[in-house]
C-alpha cells in the first residue's frame, strides 16, 4: 500500500510490464486508472485478453478508468470548443499545464458511494511522451508529486510509472526526470536489452532494486538481477546465464 | 507509423518511400502524398513500374539457380562445426506472395496511378488557408497538414464514420523530408530550436489519426540534419518502425573492402509491437542494401571470406571492428583471425 513503483526501461521495450501489472491489479479487484499515452485501447484490450483479463468488461463496471491519450488529442485538436467546466486532461497540448490532467485522475481514484473495489492505483504509459509534447520535466516532476500525495498517501493506493531511458542518452530533460524519479520510488524494475546484443532466447535482463534505504537510514538497497525471454502469453524469468537455449 | 531516417544525399529513401507509394498504387489503395521540396504530381509521375510476376522470378531464379550449381554439397573440412547451420540465404527465394516487385528503370504508366484516388499536400500551395484547428502551438506546416489529413479521413470515410460505406479502403500516407527547413521548422538549423516540441506534437497527433483510421504511413526525414539528439530519441519513441538507411557514398566505407557489394546499410532500429507482447523478431539485424539497374534488394550482410594472406595489420583491424557490429555465424571467423594476431 502507498507505493510509488518505476518501471524502466533502456535499449529494449519495457512495455510488457505494464501490461503486467495492469492485469494484476485488475485481477486484486483495484480500482484503476490508466493514462494510456502511448497506444489504443485496442492493443492493450488484445494483450489483456491474452493474460486472462478483459478490460472492456472491467471499464464498463466502472472498475478500470482509462484515458485514451491518441483519441482525446484528436478530440481536443479537432473537436468543437469544450465546456469551460471541463476541460480536457490532454490540454497541456496547448498550455503546457499538466493541472488538468492531475485532476483528472484525482477524479477518477476518488472512491464513490457504493465502490466496492480496495486501494486506488493509477498506471502511467508512459511519462518521457508528456516531455515530447511540451510539458517542462519540473512540471512532469510536479505532476507525480502531486499523484503521490494524493493516491499514495490520502487515498493510500499505488502509482506505477513507466519512463523509457538510456545510459548514452541527449535527451537531458528525459534524465531528469528519470534520475529524480528513481530517487523517490520504493522500487524500481529496470528492464534492459542485453550489453552483448541482440539475442533471440534471452530478451533482456531485469534489475529490480527494494529501496530499503528509503525507509530505514542504515540499511542497503536489495538489488536482484534476472534475464528473461517474453513470450505470446507471459515472460519467463531465469538466472543469469541459465537461460533454456542454454542448459 | 514508419519512420525512415533518410541518408546523406536522399538517394535510397526516396526510393523506399515511392515503392511505398506504388506498392498502395497497385494494390488499390488511396494515396496522400504531401512534400515541401518538390510537387506531388512530380512524385507519381517517378514511380516506379510494376514488374509482372513472370518476368521477376525468372531473373532472379537465374541468378539463384546459377549459384546453387556451384557450391552442390561440398561438405566442410576445416570449419566442420558450420556445417549444420542452415545456408546462409542472402535474399529471400522462397517467392511467398507478399507484396509486389517493381522494376525502377521504367517509370509507372500514367494509368496505372491514375486508377487511383490520390490526394495531395504540396506545402507551398497550401500557405494562403488559415488552419481551423487548434494549432498547439505547433509549426503552422505541421498544422495544415494535419487537418489536410484529418479532412480526407473523415470526408473518405476511412475512420468508419459512414457506415453507409461497404468497400473499406486503406489510406497510404507518405510524407517527405520532414522536419527539414522547407516544412518551417529549424530543427534542422540549430541545437536549441525555437520550437522543439512542433515535430514530436506532430508525430503524436498523427499516430492518433492512424490508429483512428484505416491508414498507414511513411515518413523520411533528413536525420543526419537534425542536431538535436534528444528529439531523434522522442521521435523513435513515437514511432512504431524506425528505420535508418546509410549510404556509402562519400563515406570511409566506400573503400573499404567489407562492403564492395554493397551500397549502404539498412538499420533498423525499432519493430512494431502491436497487439501482442512480443514482436516478431528477424535472425539477423544485419542488413545492406545495393542498387542494381533495375532492383533495389535488401539483403543480410554476409562477409566475404578472409582469403588473402598478405592483407596488413591495419585493415585486418578494420575488419575485425567492423565484424564486431554483425552477430551472424561468418563474424565468428573474422574476430577469431584478430585474436590470433598477437
């Protein structure tokens, strides 16, 4: 409860691990809210239904709220003028002002009469998309601050991010936010392409780091490393160099 | 959402992008066409001519044919742990039905493309209408061509809205030399551009309409222009395919022995990963490409054998770099003969 969990990921598609959790959570019987900037609702209802969860059905009982960041551009882009009461959560397109969509979710986790669904949590695919379209990284770092406070510590639920990253990267705003990100997560699983190259058995390895250090001065942040290979229907996990190709 | 990173002198992407255009073209699909660097109908009028099956596979089954004769079943003496990887193929024989070929020595006959619905978006033009759109503060080429595109699909019905409609189309798009200082933009000029989010709002709102939409598009941008890395990354992170063609020409690599048959690289940088968890990854990520008088092929690189003995140390460290970067069974020779080399 009241965790901030940062999903990253460098040379390779971190993706799947959104798709994970989302499934996962809805699965715990969660509410759910999911800014999907990055892909339809299509594509993640067909990799869902895969892992045994229909998002249609959670959407229509109210269990799952999720913002279809492509369609409500076209919307807010092509579309007639909006009601001043309610603006669009995609309007830092033109005002770089992530307020609206800040409420936007708050509105959305905020438990109603006759709720039945446990701790609140909101999933972000993905947050580098918000620098490309124009917000400043000290917005985009407001942005999460306020998520924090809102969903992990008054609603007491879970925050999921997803950033893309890369050690050779340019892009300065992009790693700032990351940088500044990885320092406030309780955890943080780090997917990576391999150092070697491409191979077709081992996709990529994944870092998962318990911020211990966190909550307690003394203690050392518990770092494990896997290698896994995804497939049509899940991702095996295995040790380092004990991939099946192997043994 | 293709994304080409185009090469230096813009030669082999604009080939990539009209077999795009004549591959919509004989299969019936709309067109849109829009450029700031030179006009549409100049475009179609150099596409290239479809090739009639017959006539394609007789070439090429040829040339195969020719090469299968030689080498029957030699069985390998030295290097006898290769012998049970499959043949190395260098293009695909094996003529599964997908797509078309087409023969760029002739040009498409007028009514071919004709026969189809194309639309066009010639920058220059356009500047005189004002966009009804909210522009976002984006680019205002950027902008009318959004709504350009925005209008033929919803007036075509390629979204679905008229459900009157039965025969559903597929709309290709191509778009030329974006980002380049023809579109407005001086992502191109400088490090800091004035406005560095127009090109990425653009690809954004674009990938909406796509997804919206039966239609798929191509676009090529002068990347070796763009000085500003960090939007290169943004704009890979937007895209579903990025592909990057590098050419010899005027290049260190033009001489250099590796790559004689060769006439540029195909990187490709990222695949799609739509509707699935994985994404169907090919063996090899090494791929050339060479322009013949009437084809152009991509091909898996393969290094030609080692055979000369009075190469010096220097290239052969050429080489032995340049073998780093290829992941395919041949490599492995070429490293093993630096190792050697104390």
């Amino acid at each position: 409860q009241g965790k901030f969990t940062l999903l990253r990921d460098s040379r390779t598609d971190g993706s799947f691990l959104v798709h994970h959790f989302l499934s996962f959570y809805l699965r715990a019987g969660c509410k759910v809210c999911f800014v999907a900037l990055l892909q339809s609702f299509s594509h993640y209802n067909i990799v869902a239904q895969k892992l045994g969860v229909n998002l249609a059905a959670a959407k229509e009982r109210g269990q799952l709220v999720f913002l279809e960041g492509l369609k409500s551009c076209l919307d807010l882009v092509f579309g007639e003028e909006e009601q001043p009461g309610q603006p669009s959560p995609l309007q830092f397109l033109s005002t770089s002002d992530l307020r609206a969509l800040f409420d936007f979710v708050r509105l959305s986790l905020t438990p109603a009469d006759g709720d039945s669904c446990t701790g609140p949590v909101l999933l972000v695919d993905d947050l580098s998309v918000l620098l490309s379209l124009g917000a400043a990284p000290v917005a985009v770092l407001d942005f999460i601050h306020y998520c924090r406070m809102s969903v992990c510590c008054q609603l007491k639920g879970n925050v999921v991010v997803l950033v893309h990253s890369n050690e050779d990267s340019e892009d300065e705003e992009n790693e700032l936010v990351v940088n500044s990100l990885c320092h406030h997560s309780d955890l943080i699983l780090w997917a990576e392409g391999l150092a070697t190259g491409f191979c077709k058995d081992v996709h990529g390895q994944i870092k998962i780091i318990k911020r211990q250090s966190l909550r307690q001065a003394a203690e050392q942040d518990l770092v494990q490393i896997y290698q896994y290979k995804i497939q049509d229907r899940n991702v095996t996990f295995f040790a380092r160099g004990l991939s099946a190709a192997v043994l | 959402l293709v994304f080409t990173e185009e090469d230096k002198y813009n030669l082999y992407s604009s080939l990539l992008f009209k077999y795009f255009l004549a591959e919509g073209i004989v299969c019936g699909h709309d067109l849109f066409v829009a450029s700031a660097k030179e006009h549409p109908d100049n475009i179609l009028k150099e596409l290239p001519s479809p090739l009639l099956d017959d006539t394609y596979r007789k070439e090429v089954g040829d040339e195969a044919a020719a090469a299968k004769s030689e080498d029957l079943q030699d069985s390998m003496k030295i290097a006898w742990r290769y012998q049970n990887l499959p043949k190395m193929e260098a293009s695909p024989t094996t003529y599964t039905k997908f797509g078309h070929y087409y023969d760029i020595s002739k040009k498409m006959s007028p009514e071919l493309y004709q026969s189809v619905k194309w639309h066009s978006f010639y920058l220059h033009e356009e500047l005189s209408l004002e966009p009804e759109m909210k522009t976002c503060n984006m680019n205002s080429g950027y902008a009318r061509l959004l709504q350009s595109i925005q209008r033929i699909i919803s007036q075509e019905g390629f979204d679905g809205s008229d459900p009157q409609k039965k025969q559903r189309n597929v709309l290709r798009i191509g778009i030329q030399s974006l980002g380049s200082v023809l579109w407005g933009d001086d992502v191109c000029c400088s490090d800091t551009p004035e406005d560095a989010h127009s090109l990425t709002k653009f690809l954004y709102i674009l990938r909406g309409l796509l997804r919206k939409s039966l239609s798929a598009c191509i676009i090529t941008v002068p990347a070796h222009l763009i000085q500003n890395k960090a939007i290169m990354e943004r704009v890979t992170n937007l895209s579903d395919m990025v592909v990057g063609l590098e050419s010899f020409i005027g290049s260190e690599r033009e001489t250099n022995p590796l790559y004689k048959d060769y006439h540029g690289l195909v990187h490709v940088h990222q695949i799609p990963r739509l509707n699935s968890l994985i994404c169907d990854v090919s063996d090899t990520k090494d791929l050339a490409f060479r322009l013949k008088r009437k084809l152009f092929t991509i091909e898996r690189l393969h290094l030609p054998p080692d055979l000369s003995d009075t190469v010096s140390r220097a290239s052969k460290q050429d080489l032995a770099g340049s073998a780093k970067l290829l992941s395919s069974g041949c490599g492995a020779m070429a490293i093993g003969k630096k190792h050697l080399d104390f």
